[in-house]
C-alpha cells in the first residue's frame, strides 16, 4: 500500500468572477522513503492540491476525489482527525515564513507546543528537543535565539524556523512547499541535506513543492510536472532531466541556466502565459503556447504510459518528445 495516494483530486474556489479550476484531476502516489518533486509555473496548482489534502483551503475552496493517507482519506474525516494526522503524521512546511510564524509568540512557544501536543514531551524535554532542531538547520546560538520573536529573525532565518518546526517530529510525511526559497546556496544545500536524513533514519516519504530544479535533483526520485492545474508529466529524475516527453517540460528545462550549455546557446523563455483557470481552453491546455501544437491538440490528450513508467499527456513524444 502507498503511503500516500491522490486519486482524481479536484480543487476549485468560488469567486465573484466565476469558479476557478485550480486542480483537476490530479493523481500520483507516493511510498514511504521516497521523494516526490511537484514542479510547474506559479498557478498550476502544485500548492492547493497539498492544503487540500491537508483539509486547508480557503473558505470558498472545495476538493472531491480521494486522499488516501495509510489507507484513509483525509478528505472524509473531520476536524478534530484530522488534527492527530497533522504535526504528527504529515508535516508541510509553508512557502512563506513571514505570514506562518505567529508574531506575537516567541519562537520557542511556537516550536515546543507542537511535540509536547504530539509526543507528550515535558516543556523542559520539548524545549531541549526544539534547540536541537534550531542547530541542525544552522541557526546560531539558539538558546538564545529561541527566546526571540519572529521579527527578530531575517528571512531566511525564519525559513530555517519553518524547516526545523516541520522536522520537528519526525512525520512520516513531509510537505515542503519552497523551502529553500529565501536562502542562499549554501543552506539550501544543508537544508537538502538535512531532509535526505530525514528519509534515511526514519524512512520519511517527502513531497517538494518548488521551482528550483536544482535542488530537484539533489533530493528527489521522481518529478511531477503540473501545468494550468494538471499533470502534464511524471517521471524519474533522469527521465524528466534528459528525456523529457511533454514540451512544456522541455520548455521548464530550458529555461534554466546550465553549466554544460554552450557559451552562444540563450535561455529560452516559454512564449505567452498560463491560461485563465476560471475559462479554461478546449483540448490541450498547453496548446496556445507550444511551438508543436497541431490538430489534434484541439482534443484534450490522454496520459500516456511507456513501460519505464514515464507518463505524459501529449500526442507528441512517443520516441523523443518531438513526434
């Protein structure tokens, strides 16, 4: 059994202007031990198909389809449930560590009340175990810093806040949503680091949640390509890395500067703009944007299934990705 199964997940908001279709459809899996990358521009719906499974959308927001977490769906239970799974069992760390962390707290309240609610720790034990996780992710001098409140911190400091509240009791899951977004290299490394322990200790499953394809490769077995709320690609590292099927991937790919790119090669940026997830285009939803779009595109394409278990939903790529 997976540790984690999303099958026809839809996630959509109600809004004056319409019904917004931010997730449709959505499937993927995922076991304990490994790491699943979910990559895509901003609005394709790698973030709310996560709150989602985690019960937290907005107010104006619906899911249906199945999360199937150890073989119960989150999506049916309740509140108070769903509140032993989360922390505990499935830990996300937020994107942004300046409207996550309370401001009117210390750090070390918002640090220890989670393992004294899920481990039964003393606050002497849980306040010992939070300073611990403070040095792991490289923050200085954190007996002292624990004490300090939110706005004390810099930004990426407070990332490394978000990370170490997330490892904080080893879940079985976690959920990270850019976590290495407001750091330099050198800590994202540590950081990537840092997960990769996670896995191997305690045989975590993890979710990454970013555009940083770098960071990708360091840490991730498989990658999930979202595009306009749909899963437009899924494969191994190596297979999405060099043998890309679907050409808004090829297009993520080459977008990003490479050290093995000749000197006279330019970054290409992929023409024109996501669609309106409000009135979403008939067939392809890539379609308006992709050099080899043609006929057929008109029909929404299937996901296609190679016997390496690399899929993509394109008429194109059955050898190569160019048809």
């Amino acid at each position: 059994m997976a540790l984690l199964e999303i099958k026809d997940l839809d996630v959509s908001f109600d809004i004056p202007e319409g019904e917004v279709h931010a997730v449709t459809a959505l499937n993927f899996s995922i076991n304990s031990g490994d790491a699943l990358a979910i990559v895509g521009e901003s609005g394709s719906g790698k973030t709310q198909s996560m709150m989602a499974a985690l019960g937290l959308l907005a107010e104006n927001g619906k899911a249906k389809g199945q999360v199937l977490f150890k073989g119960k769906d989150l999506l049916q239970m309740d509140v108070a449930d769903l509140n032993h799974v989360r922390g505990k069992e499935i830990a996300m760390i937020f994107q942004d560590p300046m409207t996550s962390l309370n401001p009117y707290l210390r750090v070390e309240k918002q640090m220890t009340e989670v393992v004294i609610h899920h481990q039964g720790l003393t606050k002497t034990e849980a306040r010992a175990h939070a300073i611990e996780m403070l040095r792991a992710v490289r923050i200085p001098d954190p007996e002292r810093r624990i004490r300090q409140y939110p706005h004390e911190y810099s930004g990426g400091m407070r990332q490394r806040v978000m990370v170490a509240m997330g490892l904080l009791c080893q879940p079985d899951l976690l959920i990270a949503d850019e976590p290495t977004a407001a750091l330099d290299v050198t800590v994202q490394a540590q950081i990537s680091q840092l997960m990769n322990e996670l896995r191997v200790t305690s045989n975590a499953a993890i979710i990454l949640i970013t555009h940083n394809l770098g960071v990708v490769a360091g840490l991730c077995d498989r990658v999930l390509v979202m595009y306009a709320g749909q899963a437009v690609e899924c494969g191994s590292v190596e297979q999405i890395y060099h043998r890309p099927k679907h050409p808004y991937t090829q297009g993520l790919l080459e977008s990003v500067p490479r050290l093995d790119r000749p000197d006279d090669m330019d970054l290409r940026a992929i023409p024109g703009t996501p669609p309106s997830l409000i009135s979403l285009p008939q067939g392809c939803r890539f379609r308006e944007r992709c050099s080899k779009a043609h006929d057929a595109c008109k029909v929404a394409p299937p996901m296609q299934l190679d016997e390496e278990n690399h899929a993509w939903r394109c008429y194109l790529g059955q050898e190569d990705g160019t048809g």
